[in-house]
C-alpha cells in the first residue's frame, strides 16, 4: 500500500512479483504433499465406524482435486491486496 500511495511502481511491480513468486513456492509443494497423504488423513479422521473404506476413496479423490484449488486461492488474494492498494 505504501509503494502505491508513493507511486514507487517499479517497487510495487517486484515485491508483487516477489510475493507470487514466494506463493507459489510454498503452496505448490504443500499442496503435492495434501495430496500425497489424503487418504490416510481422511482414513485417520473419519473412518472411525461412520465412514466406510469406499466412503473414505471418495472423500479423499474431492478433497485431492480440492487441494488442487490452493495455489490459485492464494495467488488471488495476493492479486485482490494488490488491486485494492491500488485503488486507494
């Protein structure tokens, strides 16, 4: 916001390219690993008697393609900061 209301563009262009950068840096690899151990999370959560084995494959095939979703959320909310420094 600073950068912005100082009209330091060239700033405001690298610390935006720093903070996608440093987004997708973390959250791609925390979302392979969400996929990686998504069955036996949901497995360790929920199949306790309500969840079946077929109920859990099913649970965990939505929340694996779910977590897909994650670096772009993240992603966009650093774009949303970003348009709304801008406007002010």
């Amino acid at each position: 916001s600073s950068l912005a209301a100082s009209r330091q563009w060239s700033a405001l262009e690298r610390e935006a390219r720093r903070a996608l950068r440093l987004t997708w840096l973390v959250t791609v690899p925390a979302t392979l690993a969400l996929i990686a151990v998504s069955e036996p999370v949901v497995r360790l959560l929920f199949e306790r008697g309500a969840f079946t084995p077929a109920d859990t494959a099913a649970v965990t095939s939505v929340q694996r393609v779910l977590a897909l979703q994650i670096p772009f959320y993240i992603a966009n909310i650093v774009a949303v900061r970003l348009v709304s420094s801008l406007q002010e």
